[in-house]
C-alpha cells in the first residue's frame, strides 16, 4: 500500500493543530475523544493518548486534529506526531471502529434553482466532499460511487459535487419537474445510509491533495498567483452560490489572456459569457491595474 502522506496545518487556536491526510480517514463521520476511555473504539486515538503531552483528539473525514497540555510547544513535537500517524495509516490500522458510528443522523436535501437551467444545486446538511469534484461521464466518475449511482440515471449529463452540494446538470429530454424529486429522495437515502461517497485514494487519483494544490499555486508567476487569489476569494464563493465552480487554468504574460475552467452550473450556462466578461474580467482588470487583461473560459 502507498504511504499516506500527512501535513501539519495550524488552527485559530494555538494549542490545537491539523494533521491533514491525504485520503479519507472515516465515512464522513466526525468523532471526539477527551481521554484515553472514551477512545476505546478508535486504536489510533489511544494510541496518540500515550503521547504525555495530548488533552483531546479530534477525528474528521481527511484530518486528525489533537489539542495539546501546556507542558510542550507544538514546535517541538509536531513532526514527531504527523510521522506516527503516517505510520500507524501505513499500517493498515483500524481508525475508529464500526461500533462507534454515531446514530444515523437525520439528512435533509434540497433543491434550489441556479442561473442554469439546465442545472439543479441539491444541497445538503452534511458535508459531502473536501474538495470539488466534477465528472462528466460514467466512466470519469469511477472515484465517487455516489457520482457513478447518479449517473445509472439515463437523464444525468453532468455532476459536480463540492462541500455540501451536488450540482446535477441534465440532458434536456425530461424536465426538472418530472426527476427533482426522485433525484433528492435519491441522494437523501444514500447519504443516510452512509454510503461512501468518494473513494479514499479520490484526492490523489484527481490530484486534489493539499500537497499537490499547494504545488500547482506555488509553481505559478507571481501575477498567476494573484489572479488564483482574486478567484478564491472574490469569486468562487459568488459562483458556489449559484452551484458552480470556476479554476484557473493558465494565464499568457504577452497576450493577457487569462483561461479559466467553468465547472457545475456554470458550465455550458447561458450566462456565463456576461459573468466573465463583465464580472471577472472587469475584476481582475481593476485589481491588477492592467486594462489588456481578457478572460475567457476553455469549455466554452
């Protein structure tokens, strides 16, 4: 099995720190354990107990964070622990067993309409994935057997799953009337049944690692990086609204011509000319102060 690589991100609270893995670590379930008894049903948590230093441990679906005593300075420590647990993933070691799955939650869908109408954002009050995701084909959606269910539906075209949502854009033989419900009843019942909705290995098959991200952005010129700063906090919280996505793909020092992915809603939608051209481009030509900038979108 290949090493599971994890890195140390900081929190808002100085006594507590990430250990970000690089593969799903639960099924979307959540634990917390405050000693070594409450970890009984998690191997991995004891064994971080016997560390003198470790107050409470913290498992998420890509991340184990640990809050620390005082009697030590993350510093001093931190490598020392991302190395335990990169070893004891190595393993093959139980996580949190089965036996300490929380009670089904309840889970609640629902649709609401984008600026596409060939799209529908169902969104739900769990998170669902990390990272966005975006499959435009049966056979493109072998990482996530919840996008491969979807697509045994004849009228899916197109999916796109981020944090709390799936985007569903559909061929325009049927109308949303006749499949929103089936489609919401559908996606309710497979996440209550805590179905695996990406693979473990989905991020570093799609190359969706913290580590591979952060390699692509510091790979980039210094004015990529600004744009890639513009669109990360200006705009994909505005087009994640309306259940789409845009990445950047390239910018031409010479030409000024910014390239960018549409992805969800946002693809193939009526109004996504007039968004980049009007919106973005605009944006970026004001932050940047260069009038020549141009953006335009590689799937239009």
């Amino acid at each position: 099995m290949s090493m599971t690589k994890v890195s140390i991100s900081s929190t808002s609270n100085d006594a507590i720190l990430k250990f970000e893995a690089d593969r799903f670590l639960t099924n979307h379930n959540s634990f917390e354990f405050n000693n070594i008894d409450e970890a009984k049903h998690s191997p991995l948590a004891q064994q971080l107990f016997y560390l003198p230093f470790v107050k409470k441990v913290y498992i998420a679906s890509n991340f184990i964070a640990i809050e620390r005593f005082n009697i030590v300075e993350w510093k001093d420590v931190q490598d020392e622990v991302a190395e335990q647990i990169e070893n004891y993933l190595a393993s093959d070691g139980i996580i949190v067993a089965e036996e300490a799955t929380t009670p089904k939650a309840a889970v609640t869908v629902y649709a609401e309409s984008t600026p596409n109408p060939g799209a529908l954002k169902f969104v739900c009050n769990k998170v669902l994935s990390p990272n966005p995701y975006e499959f435009t084909s049966i056979e493109d959606a072998k990482p996530s057997p919840l996008a491969t269910a979807l697509f045994q539906f004849p009228f899916v075209k197109n999916i796109y799953i981020e944090k709390n949502f799936i985007s569903i854009t559909k061929f325009d033989v049927i109308e949303w009337e006749e499949i929103t419900l089936q489609l919401r009843e559908f996606i309710k019942s497979y996440v209550e049944e805590g179905k695996i909705i990406l693979n473990d290995d989905a991020p570093k098959q799609l190359n969706k690692t913290e580590e591979a991200i952060e390699q692509k952005f510091e790979a980039l010129d210094d004015i990529s990086k600004n744009i890639v700063n513009i669109l990360e906090e200006y705009v994909k919280p505005a087009v994640a609204s309306d259940g789409g996505n845009i990445e950047f793909k390239s910018y031409d020092k010479k030409t000024k011509k910014v390239e960018v992915l549409l992805q969800g809603a946002c693809s193939g939608c009526p109004s996504s000319t007039f968004t980049l051209k009007n919106g973005i481009e605009n944006m970026l030509r004001e932050m940047l102060n260069d009038n020549n900038i141009t953006v335009s979108s590689v799937n239009d």
